[in-house]
C-alpha cells in the first residue's frame, strides 16, 4: 500500500506507555501513516518508541499550546487523533493542580477546537483517553459491583477533575457539532513500559532488582535473595485496582473509532486486585511468600522472617480512592474486545521485560 493510500493517525502521548504500544498496533496493521507528537525534554523521551522508530514520524509539539495543536492538525489532516496527552500521575496532580488542568483539561479541548475549526469534522474521529478515575468512590457510595459508561462519576483528585472536564467536552462536541469524538474510559493498565513511579512498575522494580538476586531464576524456587537488598516502602495496602496489560487496552482504543456510530466504552479487566496481593503475586513468583504482621502504619511484610515491605506515609493520598473495578460488558458485546492477559500474565511480563 504506498503512502498516500494509507490512514493518517496523529498520537498526542506516543512517548508514553500506551503511545508506544499504540503504535506498534497500528504499524503491524499495515495501513496506518503513524504520526506521533514529542515534547522538547532535556534528556531523551522516546526510549520506548526506539525499536519503531525508523517506521514512524515524531514531530515536536505540546498538547497545551493551543496555535501547536491548530497547525499539526491542519498540516497532517489525521483520519484518527489519539490523544493519550496527559499528566497521568494521579498523586502528583495534587502537587500540580493548575498545570495538570492544562494539559489534562484544555489540552483535549485545542484538539476538539481544532477539527471543529478547521472545518475536519467529517475527516476526523477523535479518541479521548479518559479513565476510571472520573468515578471516584462511586463503587462505594452507590454499593455497586461494577462500573459501566452509567455509572455517576464523583472524582476526588485533580487528576480526574481534569479529566472529567475533558471527558464532557468530548460528548458536547459529539452532541453539538456532531463531531466522531469518543470517550475510552479505561480502567488501570501496566506493562513493562509502565512509568516508574505506578504502584505495580514500582513493586517489579524493587522485587528484582532490590530484592531478589537475578532474572536468571525467576520462577525457579528458592532464588538467591541480593545481598545488598533493600525493603519496598509502599503506601495504601489495601486499595484494589482493575489492572489490565496496555496491549489489550490499545487494540481497545482502536476498536472504539472503528465503531460505525461515536460512543463511549468502559475497558477493564472486570477483576479487582489490591495492592497488598500484587506484591504477594510478584513475591510469589519469585518461590516467595509474603508474611504480613502488624497493622495501620505499623503493618510490615515479611519474607523468610525479615522485613522486606514497610508502610510509608510519604505515598498516602490526600483524598484515596480505594476500589475501582470496571464492566466491559458493552464493549465486548458492541465491539467484540476480548483481553489476552489476566494479572498473572500481565506480572509474569512485567518481571521478564522490566
Ligand atoms: P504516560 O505513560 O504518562 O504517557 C503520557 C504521555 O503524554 C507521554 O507521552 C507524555 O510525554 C505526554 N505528555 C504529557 N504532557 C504533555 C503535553 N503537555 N503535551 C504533549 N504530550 C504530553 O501515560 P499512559 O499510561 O500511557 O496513559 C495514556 C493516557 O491514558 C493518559 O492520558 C492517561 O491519563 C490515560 N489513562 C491511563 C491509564 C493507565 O492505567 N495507564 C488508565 C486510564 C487512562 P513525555 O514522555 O514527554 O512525558
Ligand atoms: O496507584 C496505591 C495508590 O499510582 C494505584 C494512572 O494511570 O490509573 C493510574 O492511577 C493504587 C492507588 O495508579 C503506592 O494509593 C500504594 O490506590 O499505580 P497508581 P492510579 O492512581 O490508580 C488511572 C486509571 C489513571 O487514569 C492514571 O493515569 O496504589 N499505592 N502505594 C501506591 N501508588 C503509587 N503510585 N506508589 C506507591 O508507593
């Protein structure tokens, strides 16, 4: 298929995790120009794109500048616009309120300006990367079992604020203007490309390289525990998340702008897993367990009878959100997403490949 012949995506994000497994998706296939947006950095950004790098194109750009976002929209006339833009860290949002509101908020609206603007609402589609987060603590003041695209969102950080801005400015500009724009409302996902500072990279991290003495023997019993070892300082035990691997989130994303009408779709795993037995998987894999004594700030985790995990105050959020299970039920139904990884999968990649 020559160039002019293919689809044009624009990725706002691609240096990110999903970014770059997004890219690799649309390059294998085979009919997408993939265009990814980077933004200037002292050190080097695109680590995670460097194995396709000579199969995409990078330009720079920022999401919150808003004649940036104008002029690359105009010049590339994109097919599909991923945008995957954002601050994403949510306990780091409250440190940063006003730049997570930014990027996260009016970074997605210079895009739907942009194609409204420009006159590209019938060349365009648009996916927003909205989260479980917009709904807060909604499983349990609702005492729902799942969340699906119904239920009430009530976020509790700036992080979600943002993102629930965006998330309605993409409806608006459906209903409006009759804009392709969509909401992905994805559920936690990881990978060996997750950034460093998410819980699960963070425990594989300190499993094998603080903890335990090498990846030669993982998943043998009995592996040699480092000398130097130092134990995992960790906040919230016992909050549960609904992990996905990024790979099946990205086909997802996909999915949700081949859709014949613009609709909004909830993707996870529809499998809750807390913290506390994250760590007890990875220890696990490792031919470990995990004994845990104590309890509050006291609790500590211990292997072979030493302290390895340690509750740290420092990673307490200043509003929690303790449960988040999604229901892809529509979905799987409308689109016919079927996940390949299940959390034992997703920890057995992220220990080989971190
Ligand atoms: P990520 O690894 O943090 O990647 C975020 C990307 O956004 C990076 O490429 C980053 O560039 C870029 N970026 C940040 N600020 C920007 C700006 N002002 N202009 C242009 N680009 C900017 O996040 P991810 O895990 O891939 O998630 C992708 C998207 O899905 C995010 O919007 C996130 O909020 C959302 N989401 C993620 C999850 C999850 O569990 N992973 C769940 C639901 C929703 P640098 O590389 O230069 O930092
Ligand atoms: O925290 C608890 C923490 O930072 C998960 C983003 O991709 O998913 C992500 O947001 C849980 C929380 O992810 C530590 O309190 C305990 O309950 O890995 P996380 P997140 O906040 O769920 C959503 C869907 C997004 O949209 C976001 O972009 O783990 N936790 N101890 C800890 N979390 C961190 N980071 N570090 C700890 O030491």
């Amino acid at each position: 298929m020559s160039s002019i012949d293919k689809k044009v995506a624009l990725i706002f994000g691609i240096t990110g995790q999903d970014g770059s497994y997004l890219s690799e998706y649309l390059l294998s296939l085979n009919n997408y120009r993939v265009i990814g947006i980077m933004r200037r950095s002292s050190s080097f950004n695109t680590g995670r794109l460097d194995y396709i790098r000579d199969k995409i194109e990078l330009v720079y750009g920022d999401i919150s500048d808003t004649a940036c976002v104008f002029e690359l929209i105009s010049k590339y006339v994109p097919d599909e616009i991923y945008n995957l833009a954002a601050q994403s860290h949510v306990a780091i949002s409250f440190q940063l309120e006003k730049y997570t509101m930014d990027v996260d908020a009016l970074g997605p609206l210079n895009i739907l300006q942009a194609v409204r603007l420009l006159n590209l609402k019938d060349k365009c589609k648009i996916y927003q990367a909205s989260t479980s987060e917009l709904y807060g603590n909604t499983l349990n003041t609702h005492h729902l079992t799942s969340l699906d695209e119904n239920s009430p969102m009530n976020p509790v950080s700036p992080y979600a604020i943002a993102k629930l801005y965006a998330y309605h400015m993409v409806r608006h500009y459906r209903d409006a203007f009759g804009i392709f724009a969509v909401n992905g409302i994805l559920q936690n996902h990881e990978s060996s490309r997750r950034g460093d500072n998410f819980v699960t990279k963070k425990i594989v991290l300190w499993a094998k390289y603080k903890w335990f003495s090498s990846l030669q023997n993982y998943g043998m019993k009995n592996d040699k525990l480092r000398v130097d070892r130092e134990p995992l300082h960790i906040g919230k035990l016992d909050s549960s998340r609904d992990w996905s691997h990024a790979k099946d989130m990205v086909k997802g994303m996909w999915m949700i702008l081949q859709s014949s009408t613009p609709e909004d779709y909830v993707l996870g795993s529809g499998v809750r897993t807390t913290v506390r037995t994250f760590i007890e998987k990875v220890v696990q894999a490792y031919g470990f367990t995990v004994e845990w004594k104590g309890s509050g700030l006291e609790e500590k985790g211990y292997i072979q009878n030493e302290v390895a995990i340690i509750i740290d105050p420092r990673y307490y959020r200043p509003n929690e959100l303790s449960d988040l299970v999604g229901n892809p039920e529509k979905a799987k139904t409308k689109l016919g997403w079927q996940p390949e990884y299940n959390i034992d999968t997703l920890i057995d990649e992220m220990i080989q490949n971190s």
